[in-house]
C-alpha cells in the first residue's frame, strides 16, 4: 500500500491543485475541509502526513496539530498557511508541526518538504535496530521503536523532536551546529531554515528537562549550536 496523505484545506481550489498533483507523484490522497473533519478521516484513513492549514472551520488547525500529537501517532504534519510572521512559524512548530509552508506556495517545495518528512517518518522505526536502548540520566530511547520515557513515564515526541535528541544523546558532548542538525534530522530540503531547530529545541526541553531555563540535557553552546550534556 502506498503512502496515504491527507490534505486539510477548506479553500476547494487549494484541494483542487494540491490533490491530483501529488496523486501524480504516486501518493493515496484524501480530503477533509474542517478541523473537526480532519480528526474523523485520520482515524479513517490513517495518513503518514498531513498537510494542514492553519485557519479551519470548526477546529482551528493548531487544535488540529496539538490534538493529534496527544496521540502518540508518527504522523508528519505540514501546516500550509497564508500567515507568514516569523511568531506563527514557531507556534506551529511548538504545537508539534514537523514544517510551516506560507501560501501562495511551489508544489515542487511542497513535494520536496513532503519527501523530506516521510524519510525522516520512515527511518525511525528500523534505526539502528540491533543497537537497542540509550539511556542517558533518567531519558530512556529505544532507537528501534521510536519511544522515549523519563523514568517510568512515556514522552510522547514528534518525528523531527526524536530525531535531534537520538542525534544529540548518542554522542554526548559533541556539540552541533544548527545547520549540521537541520541536515541529520530534517534534510536537505530545510537548509534555509536553520531556526526551526530553536523551536524543536525549546518544545524538546519543555518535555524532557525538568527546568526548562535551566536545561540538563540539551546544553546550548553560544554562537555555535546544541550538545547533549555529558554529565547526563
């Protein structure tokens, strides 16, 4: 079965571009044109992606996003949106949105951001498989299948989210540069937006660090990026 992705739009003539499209490119499309719609067709359809826009009927797109990573489910989800400041990008991204579109938008980017999600969606559940459990202070990461607890309680991560703290806590101390981590969980395709990490970063330590201002794990390194604490 092919890679399912639903688009959530209630503009019919972003649907009418996006869907047939991507269908070309050999997806399984779905539809839905309300935030409340959206939840009842991923239960029904159980897309790999979601492409979401931001301003819906009935449920706002964020309510959509934050709804859905409660779940637990490894979707990858898009927010495709016409609002375009800097502060919605980051509270989309901190409502767990894997990538931020603005409209109007290329379909070659989108595709591109599309492909990018799902490698990263698809390589985590056969990572490093023989390897097994990370432990690092009270952080448990068991790489094969993409769970993350602290102490006895499960931390419910979104893709990119897993992806920089598998990356960071399994070379603790190395210190990483934003672009070096936009390339190892992200891909190509986000090079230019090297300050998406900060928003994956901060919705990190406010899951995992006890004290998220004053953070054990993931250490920032000024001017330079991010380690993983080597005291952890």
């Amino acid at each position: 079965m092919g890679t399912s992705i639903l688009i959530v739009d209630d503009e019919p003539k972003v649907i009418d571009v996006i869907k047939p499209f991507l269908e070309s490119e050999g997806f399984t499309v779905s539809t839905a044109g309300t935030g409340q719609e959206a939840l009842r067709r991923v239960d029904e359809v159980n897309p790999d992606i979601v492409i979401l826009d931001w301003m819906l009927p009935e449920r706002s797109g964020l309510d959509v996003c934050r709804e859905l990573r409660q779940t637990g489910r490894p979707i990858g989800i898009i927010m495709l949106t016409a609002r375009t400041e800097e502060t919605d990008r980051v509270v989309g991204l901190e409502m767990g949105a894997d990538d931020y579109m603005p409209k109007p938008f290329s379909l070659r980017e989108l595709l591109a951001r599309v492909r990018a999600v799902l490698r990263r969606i698809q390589s985590i559940p056969a990572a490093e498989e023989e390897t097994g459990i990370i432990r690092r202070g009270d952080l448990t990461i068991d790489e094969s299948k993409y769970r993350v607890w602290k102490k006895d309680e499960e931390i419910i991560l979104t893709p990119a989210e897993f992806q920089i703290l598998l990356t960071l806590a399994s070379r603790p101390g190395v210190v990483y540069s934003r672009l070096q981590l936009l390339k190892a969980t992200l891909g190509d395709a986000y090079l230019n937006y090297e300050r998406t990490i900060d928003s994956h970063i901060s919705h990190l330590r406010k899951k995992i660090e006890d004290d998220s201002t004053n953070p054990r794990y993931i250490k920032t390194v000024h001017g330079i990026g991010y380690r993983f604490g080597e005291d952890s």
